[in-house]
C-alpha cells in the first residue's frame, strides 16, 4: 500500500506515524490513510515535536471518548508526558523558540504509544469510529505557511 520514495523528504514524524499506520489497518481503513500521502509529502520537520505533542493529546482525547480501560497504564504515561510539559516552563520556550529539530527516540515513542492507543480504541469500536483524519488534518496544519 505505501510507497516510502513519495515520502522521502517529509516530515519525520509524519513519515513515521503513515509507515506504522499503514501496517495495522484493515483494507478497508487504508484509503483514508493513503488520500493523505501527498500532504503528507508536502511538509518538512519543521514543528515535528510539536507534531508528535500532538499525538500524545489526540491519543488521550481518544481513550477518554473510547473509554479504553485495556491501555490504562499506557494512557496514564501519555498523561503524564502532557501534565510535564504543560507545568514545565522550559517546555513552553523549547516550543516557541525551538520548532525545528530532529525528532528523538522520546518523541518516536510518542507516536507508537498513539498508535497503540488507537489500535487498542479500535479493536473494541472499530477503525471507522477512530478519528484519524482530524489527527492528520491537524499534523499537516501545523506545516509553516511560506
């Protein structure tokens, strides 16, 4: 289904929540995946921390609206990584200041951690109620505007 050379040059995290995504969803999940490739193309690692903040938070809305008990102590990290950063004031400077940097295996971990998340969601209410959409809409958003 996916073909990693149209994505070269993208965005990181991106790159990496398509390639994991594209492994777990069913057949009939994967075009809304895939109507996103060339937007997902288009965008840089410009704001990938940010990008991957995100996955934490849409992670944590999900499970709270799929009442996902199974990823209990998995959703409780997440929660944990978003009650850190929001109480850390170096955080707040790293996001306005620092919006360009390679992504780490911390931030990675973040991705996977949604993923699992919304895997888990879906194993109980099915991919179609899973808003990926609204999470992809939102990581290609946050591409700066030339």
């Amino acid at each position: 289904m996916q073909e990693d050379s149209k994505l070269d040059g993208a965005s990181a995290a991106l790159q990496h929540l398509y390639t994991q995504l594209s492994k777990i969803l069913p057949k009939g999940e994967t075009a809304r995946l895939t109507q996103y490739q060339a937007k997902i193309a288009g965008t840089t690692d410009h704001h990938d921390l940010h990008r991957c903040y995100r996955c934490v938070e849409w992670a944590v809305e999900l499970s709270a609206e799929g009442h996902d008990s199974e990823s209990g102590s998995l959703i409780a990290k997440l929660k944990k990584v978003l009650k850190e950063a929001h109480s850390a004031s170096w955080a707040t400077e790293f996001g306005l200041f620092v919006s360009h940097h390679p992504i780490m295996d911390l931030e990675i971990s973040w991705i996977n951690d949604t993923i699992e998340v919304a895997e888990s969601v879906a194993e109980k209410s099915g991919w179609d109620k899973i808003p990926l959409e609204k999470l992809l809409d939102d990581l290609v958003a946050m591409e700066p505007r030339s």
